[in-house]
C-alpha cells in the first residue's frame, strides 16, 4: 500500500486487488456485524450476547485494520 501525489491536494492510496479484495470483505464483515448488534439491541438480548458479538466486531476491525 502506498501513497502517491498526484497534486498538492490530491493523494491516491494505491492497492493490489488482493488487498482492495481483502478491505472490501473486511467492510462486509464489520457492517454484517453490527447489524447483527442492532438486531440483538432491539431484540432486547441478553447482555452477554450483546457483549459477545462486540467482541467480535471489535476482533474483526483488529484484522481489517491489520490490511494497511
């Protein structure tokens, strides 16, 4: 991953298609996952459920955010 300068203001992150692959997945997940929070919230889960499926997202932005 890399940083180019096109001009002063304009920047482009340059990325392989596994990564850019990787990050999109990555984002699908991190979405699915807090829906599924949502969906337990609103369910009126028990807590441990809840904090259970925070740890997850937490989990998996840990790996999204290993991408760079």
């Amino acid at each position: 991953m890399a940083l180019r300068s096109f001009s002063d203001n304009d920047k482009a992150l340059i990325l392989s298609p596994e990564r850019a692959v990787n990050l999109h997945d990555g984002l699908f997940e991190l979405r699915c996952s807090a829906e599924d929070i949502a969906t337990a919230v609103q369910e009126e889960a028990p807590a441990s459920e809840i904090r259970s499926l925070v740890e997850e997202l937490v989990g998996i932005a840990r790996r999204v955010e290993e991408l760079r």
